[in-house]
C-alpha cells in the first residue's frame, strides 16, 4: 500500500488541485466512477471535494453531481427490492455525502 507517511501531503496536493481547478475540471480529470462497477470506484475524493470546493456554480451541481445521486437513490431501491440492505445503505450514504458537496 500507499505509505501513510505520505498521505497527508497527498491529500493537500489534490486539494490544492481541486481547488485552482475547480470540480468540474478536476472531475473530467479524474472522475469519481461511484455507480460504474467497470471502473475505479473513487469516493474517497468526497471529503477532499467537500473542503476544497471553493467558488462554483450551482450549474456544475445540476449537470454533474445531481445525476449521480438520482443513480445512487435508483440503485439503494433495486438493492432494497432485491433484500440487499447493506447495499441499499451503502448507496443512501454515498448519494448523502453527494447532497452535502452542495454549499451551505
């Protein structure tokens, strides 16, 4: 794995891109992938999203971060029809932490 040592300054230089680049870029660049099984699911970059979000439209909320959590509240419903709960609860949480990127 990832030294831990070197954690902290990674977590400050993906912020720190986040933050000049803006989400919208940041994200065409590396893409949270949450409810694409195919590819590297990247949630870990919503905590880093929520405090480095700094100066954007609500356009870039509407057209990017909306969709997912439509996704996510369909998929907690297929998990719940099928029994799958802590599936279900996993997508509910995950499509939360998307609700609060919004700015206060």
């Amino acid at each position: 794995g990832f030294p831990k040592k070197h954690i902290k300054t990674l977590n400050t230089a993906i912020g720190a891109a986040i933050a000049a680049m803006g989400p919208a870029s940041f994200l065409q660049v590396l893409p949270l992938n949450i409810t694409d099984a195919a590819d590297v699911d990247r949630t870990w970059l919503l905590p880093l999203l929520k405090t480095h979000i700094q100066n954007t439209d609500l356009a870039f909320f509407a057209d990017s971060i909306l969709p997912i959590t439509v996704d996510l509240k369909n998929l907690a419903a297929e998990a719940a029809a099928q029994g799958l709960a802590l599936q279900e609860k996993s997508n509910l949480m995950l499509r939360s932490q998307l609700v609060y990127l919004l700015p206060s």
